[in-house]
C-alpha cells in the first residue's frame, strides 16, 4: 500500500433483492461469533427488514449482544406505532426474541432532548463503541437522520428532516402532516466511529444517492459520502441501485 493510500474504498455486493437477506445476516452472524460481547447499530426503514426477517427465520442466541438504534422520532406519542421503539419492537426485538432492556434507543420524551442525545452518544462509548453498524441511505443521501448539510463529524444531536425524508417517509405515516419535522440521530462521527459499517440499498430511488456516495467527493452535502472515509464498509446493493456506479 503507498503511504499516501487512503481508507480501503467500500466494497460493493451487486445482488439479487432476494439475497440480501442471507448475506447480510451471514455478515452479521460473523461479527457475532467473532466478538465475545457484539454491539451492532441496527437501522428502521425498509432497507434493513430482509436482514431482519432473516435473522428470526435463523434464530439464535442474541443474550450477549446488545443493539443501539440510529436514531428516533420526536414528537410522537409514546407507543406510537411508528416511532422507532415500535418499529424496533416488532421488527427486531420480538421476532429475535430478544430482551428489551439490551435495545437501546435515544429517549424522544426526555425534558431535554439535547441531554438525551448527549447520553446516549455516551451510552454507545460506554457499551465499547459499535462493532457493526447496520444502515440505509436516503434518496437525497442521507445517513441515518443527518440530511445534507450535516457535519462529517457531527455527533448524535436533535435534528430537522428535511421536506424530502418526510415525504419518503409519508407511506409509514396516514397523512404527510403526521410525519414528524425533528428527530435525535447518531451523528456522521458516532456512525464512523463503528468498527464496520453494512450499508443496504434497493431500488431506483437509491442510484443517485449511492452514485454520489461513492463516486463523488466527500462532502457534506452527501452525507453518505463519509462512507469513503471509512475503511471497513460493505454495501449490498441491487442492480437498480447500483444502476449509475461505475
Ligand atoms: C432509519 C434511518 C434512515 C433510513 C433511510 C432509508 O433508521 O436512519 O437513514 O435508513 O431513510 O430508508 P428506507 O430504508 O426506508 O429506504
């Protein structure tokens, strides 16, 4: 390697939609058996649910694992069926069998929600760091909820979603006005601070946005382009998404 080499560039799988499900969750079973207590970063949305139907259709002994979500919802009533506790709940604790109190999410109804933010960056350093951090992209390139703009090495905070996140999340939501305008999301610094990072993509909404995560400069403006500055990150992609990758 030259001295001047850079991160190793992040590894794109070209996959079947249908396969993303086994390999992610082999990846994931890997840094399971390979750390005695695994800490892996778990995102909501669509792009991770295969990954998640996978593990539960596998099974398997999560007592020594212990999961930290990328960020939440503020502004929903507890329970509400979208917040990312919920979605959590049903996506990932019930079906995995897991115990509740080992998935951590940032509190939306703390008095402070900048506090909350601030503990739960700490949280996550004091569970050791994340050994793999699970992730989707957003059409506009965004990572978890850091819209672009964000700083590289911004930490988890209270943030505003951006009119285009909302109305991509608009089909969770019965109407547009529900969809809530503020959020606590790991920062871009929290998410490269993950020993390893596992980005899934799927279809035609996503080629731009991984087009200019990769192909493009590191900027803000993309937050998904911090991904280049990382030097252990796998991306499954499908051919739809990864339609315009060189
Ligand atoms: C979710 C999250 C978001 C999503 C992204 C893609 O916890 O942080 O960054 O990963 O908006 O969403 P989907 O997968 O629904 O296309």
């Amino acid at each position: 390697m030259r001295a001047d080499a850079g991160p190793a560039a992040p590894a794109v799988l070209r996959l079947p939609g249908h396969e993303f499900g086994t390999v992610a969750a082999d990846l994931v079973q890997g840094v399971l058996s390979s750390t005695s207590r695994p800490v892996i970063g778990v995102a909501t949305g669509g792009s991770p649910s295969p990954l998640y139907r996978e593990l539960a259709a596998r099974g398997g002994d999560y007592r020594a694992v212990t999961w930290f979500a990328l960020d939440e919802y503020l502004g929903l009533p507890a329970g509400h069926p979208q917040s990312y506790a919920e979605v959590l709940r049903r996506e990932l604790i019930d079906p995995l069998g897991l115990d509740p109190r080992t998935v951590h999410l940032p509190d939306p109804h703390a008095a402070d929600p900048h506090d909350a933010a601030e503990r739960y960056e700490q949280r996550i350093a004091d569970a050791g760091g994340v050994d793999l951090q699970i992730l989707g992209i957003g059409r506009n390139g965004h990572l978890a909820f850091n819209e672009p703009g964000a700083a590289l090495d911004s930490r988890t905070r209270v943030e505003t979603l951006t009119e285009d996140t909302r109305r991509a999340n608009r089909r969770f939501f019965p109407t547009l006005a529900e969809v809530p305008t503020r959020c606590i999301t790991q920062g871009l610094g929290t998410i490269l601070s993950a020993r390893r990072l596992l980005l899934l993509a799927q279809g035609p909404a996503k080629a731009e946005a991984l087009h200019r995560a990769l192909a493009g400069p590191v900027t803000s403006d993309c937050p998904a382009s911090a991904l280049q500055l990382h030097g252990d990150v796998t991306i499954l992609a499908d051919a739809k998404a990864a339609a315009l990758l060189p």
